[in-house]
C-alpha cells in the first residue's frame, strides 16, 4: 500500500556518495526532504538538484536536511555532485531496497519500451519521523517553492 501524509516514513540504512552509511534515524529531531529521482545528469534531475542546490541556505534555514536517492551508484553520484556543485548527499540505492520501500519503483513507458524505475516523488518527513508531506507532481525547475509551501 502507497505511503500517505501522517504515516511512519520507512527507516533505512544505505550509503551516501562516498560510501559512508546513512540512516534515516540518524535525522531524528531534523526535518528531512528523501527525494526521489530517476537519474544521475540527466536533464529533469539535473533541473531538480540545481533548483535544490540554488534554494539550499532557505532550505537550511527552514530546518530541513536534503537527501536524494537513485539507484545510481556511488561513483555516478560523486560525478553528479561535483560537476553541478551539489551542497547535499545522494543516496546510492543500487539494490533497489529504498525505492521499493517508499513505493517509488514502479514500471514506466517510453517511447513503446517498458521498464523498472524511478517515479520522482519527494517525501518531506517532520522531526518525529513522521510524513509531513508527500510531493508526486514534482515541478522540477520549482522544487523548492513545493516544499517550502
């Protein structure tokens, strides 16, 4: 069943760009934003990260830690990171546990090919671990306006 606003956000652990661990219960006491994007440089996730990126001190100053997840690995990650300047960690998801834990790994179409990946979704959990908000029409180049709202 989806996740909805006022549920338990799934705790986890993974590891960020550099291989270091990360788990949401590290967070508890922070508002935490977990999105979810479909891949490392490509043009709606790099629109996505650097509205995130351009927006990050109101987003610190809100009271929030940036997390993004894909299933790219570490190495994608850290490419991603330093050549758009990325001020927040990305979670490498290669075995595919934190998408399907938050319901964000479902089939896709394009151009006439199915396949698994990524529904870009963002999850914005409160202090207590609990889903403040739930974004699934994410506008890429206005992401932190959503957030923020």
């Amino acid at each position: 069943m989806a996740l909805q606003i006022g549920d338990a956000a799934p705790d986890f652990e993974t590891r960020d760009q550099n291989g270091n661990p990360v788990r949401l219960s590290d967070y508890r006491g922070k508002k935490v934003v977990l999105y979810f994007y479909p891949k490392d440089d490509t043009p709606g996730c790099t629109a996505e990260a650097c509205n995130l990126r351009d927006n990050y001190n109101y987003l610190l100053k809100a009271g929030y830690e940036v997390l993004g997840v894909s299933v790219d690995d570490e190495k994608s990650h850290q490419k991603f990171i330093k050549k758009h300047n990325l001020p927040f960690a990305l979670l490498a998801d290669t075995d595919q546990k934190l998408v399907t834990a938050y319901d964000v790994w479902h089939e896709k179409s394009m151009y006439g090919r199915k396949f698994m990946g990524i529904v870009r979704t963002t999850f914005v959990i409160d202090e207590n671990g609990i889903l403040s908000d739930i974004i699934t029409k994410v506008d890429n180049e206005n992401h932190t306006e959503q957030i923020l709202k």
